[in-house]
C-alpha cells in the first residue's frame, strides 16, 4: 500500500539505534526526506549511511542531545519544518524510588515529558499552515501497566500521554495527528539494559530473567524493530488521518486487558 507520505520531511529523534532507527527506516522505505539526531555521531553517521544507500532518499545526520536546548535547536536548524515529527529519547534508569532524589525526576521528566512538548511546540503551527502533519511519540507499556522498577518512566511518560490526550483532538481538524507508540519488549538495547536491571533487584542471572520475560509475552518471543517501525509509517500515512489521541500498544499480548 502506497501509504501517501513520499517527499515528505521527518525529524526522527534518538535515531542511531533501537527503535528510533526502525522508524527512520520504514519512513526511507515510504520515500520520505530524513533528518536524524542523536548524541553519538560514529552511530549516527552509520545509520544515515546504511538508509541513504537502502533506501535513496536524502538523509540528515545532525549529532547532539536532543533533551538540551542545544540539541533541539542544532535539529529544528536543520529540519525547521517537519511534516512528520517522531518524539523519542532513551528512558530514565529502573530502581527504587526511594533512591531518587529530585535532580533525577527532574532529568526523567526533561526527557521523555518535556523535550517532546517543546519539539511539538516548535513544530505543530507550522504542520497546521500546510494542514499536514504526523506526530508520534515513543512512549512505553509502563503508561497503560505500570511497571514497578521503572517509576521515572511510568511519572514522565503518563504525564506526555496526559498533555497529548487533549491537544490531539484540537489538531486532527487541521489533518495533524498526535498518537504514541507503546513499545514491549523488542531486541533493542534499552530491553538488555532493563532486563539487566531487573535480573540484579532479583536476584536472577540475565539469562534467567530473560527468559522470565519471554515467559510473560504470549508471543513467545521479543518484538522485532523492524516491526514497530512500519507501525510508525503507518501512523504517518495519509491514510491514518482520522487517528489520533491514540495509545498503540506493540508488545505481542504482554498486557493482559480488555482496554
């Protein structure tokens, strides 16, 4: 299906690795002009690479940390007019809350609540003037279940998925969308690293709680990016414009409800 987005613009964020990476992918697949930010320039530079040759469509790599007001402005210089936006950043650390202090909800706050807000600021006038745009935030199951050893993402992640449940009904009018994506677990990084998090408060071995995990997913297995990527292109098509508000949760059937 020819999903309508070809030449179109797009700001991914945490672009280099992960999820950010699949989504930056399916849109290239889709024909659509990249701009990809993230802190690491050697991973960066290779990604832009590996879709420019894939895929044949112009592909921007602009380093910086995209939680600082210097990495959004080094990004919005770069793709000052997106007509797709893709909101990601790397989640906050899992422990106890009772380690952390108010500097570290501060940080889990800045980046997966108010870094978001501030990019669809910077961005959502200018979509509702061409009356096309496509936001979609990478958020986390944590906002639908929460998740007990990841209480900074399960605070700042509910509080975007708050702010967006009311600006996307005042945009869809102009045919710009607003919806999230809500990763399980995928063979990503960010899973190794939790899971590694969750073996040591435990008492397990990596190995053990990986397959504790397994265990929970029905899918019996760990989600594929490329597969939350295309779900993103989706979201950004043309034909996706009477969605919006809405919370797409790909996690192969971990969640156990009926809503």
């Amino acid at each position: 299906m020819d999903l309508g987005i070809r030449g179109k613009t797009a700001l991914v964020c945490a672009a280099s690795k992960g999820l950010g990476r699949a989504c930056a992918f399916s849109l290239a697949r889709e024909g659509v002009r990249l701009v990809i930010t993230a802190r690491g320039r050697e991973a960066l530079d290779a990604t832009a690479a590996e879709i420019r040759k894939a895929c044949g469509v112009e592909v921007t790599a602009v380093p910086g940390d995209i939680t600082t007001d210097e990495g959004r402005r080094a990004a919005l210089a770069a793709c000052p007019a997106p007509d797709i936006l893709v909101n990601n950043a790397g989640g906050p650390p899992t422990g106890d809350f009772r380690e952390w202090d108010r500097d570290a909800w501060f940080k889990a706050l800045n980046a997966n609540m108010l870094t978001p807000i501030e990019l669809i600021r910077a961005t959502l006038d200018g979509m509702i003037a061409r009356k096309f745009g496509r936001i979609i935030n990478i958020t986390s199951t944590s906002v639908k279940a929460p998740i007990p050893a990841l209480g900074l993402s399960n605070g700042a992640r509910t509080g975007l998925t708050g702010f967006v449940a009311g600006l996307a009904r005042q945009t869809v009018k102009h045919n710009v969308t607003i919806n999230n994506l809500l990763p399980g677990s995928f063979l990503t990084d960010r899973t190794r690293q939790t899971l590694a998090g969750f073996a040591k408060a435990a008492g397990l071995t990596e190995e053990q709680a990986a397959a504790e995990r397994l265990r929970s997913i029905p899918a019996g297995r760990l989600g594929d990016p490329e597969e939350f990527g295309d779900a993103c292109a989706y979201l950004c098509s043309a034909q996706a414009s009477y969605v919006t508000g809405q919370n797409f949760l790909i996690d192969g059937g971990a969640y156990p409800g009926t809503f």
